[in-house]
C-alpha cells in the first residue's frame, strides 16, 4: 500500500521529472515539448508540500487529468530505447507510487 508520505515524495519526484526532461537536449523534441506542457498543469511544489496528508487526495484528484497523462508518459519513455537506464530506473521508481 502507498503511504501518503511515498505518494507526496513521488509527486516531488515526478514534477523534478518533468523539469528535467523539458530542457533534455538528449530526449527528442517531442518529449521535451511534452513535459514541458504537462509540468503547465502539474500541482505547485508548494501545494504539495503544504499539503496533509489527506490533502494529497483532494490535490490528485484536482489534477487527475495531467497526472494521468504524465503517467502515460512516463511509461512510454520507461519502456524505449530513446532513453538512458538511468532515467529508466528513475521513472521506474518514480511510477511505483505516482498516482
């Protein structure tokens, strides 16, 4: 089962994600422009941290559309061979408790 903590730390983990990929020169432009649209609509940092623990469902459910792109997303980039392993294994754990 998730843990609110495992769920806040990977939206944390999934926004940094999303902020790296978008200035990636190595990714193909596709993806950048990707990232860079959904992190538009991704929760602030801020409201993810400020957030209780039982604000986080309010906060998901708020965002549910982006959230659930951005995790079509990252599976698509886990799983090509356009990718590092280290950013593989990144979006591996990053996908374990995102959403």
């Amino acid at each position: 089962m998730t843990t609110p903590h495992e769920r806040r730390r990977n939206l944390i983990w999934g926004r940094e994600a999303l902020e790296e990929q978008s200035a990636d020169a190595t990714l193909p432009q596709e993806w950048r422009d990707k990232s860079a649209e959904l992190l538009s609509g991704y929760p602030s940092l801020a409201s993810i941290r400020d957030s209780s623990d039982h604000g986080l469902e309010p906060l998901q459910i708020q965002h549910a559309t982006v959230l659930a792109a951005i995790r079509d997303l990252f599976q698509r980039m886990r799983v090509s061979r356009a990718i590092t392993e280290q950013r593989r294994y990144s979006l591996l754990v990053i996908l374990r408790h995102f959403y």
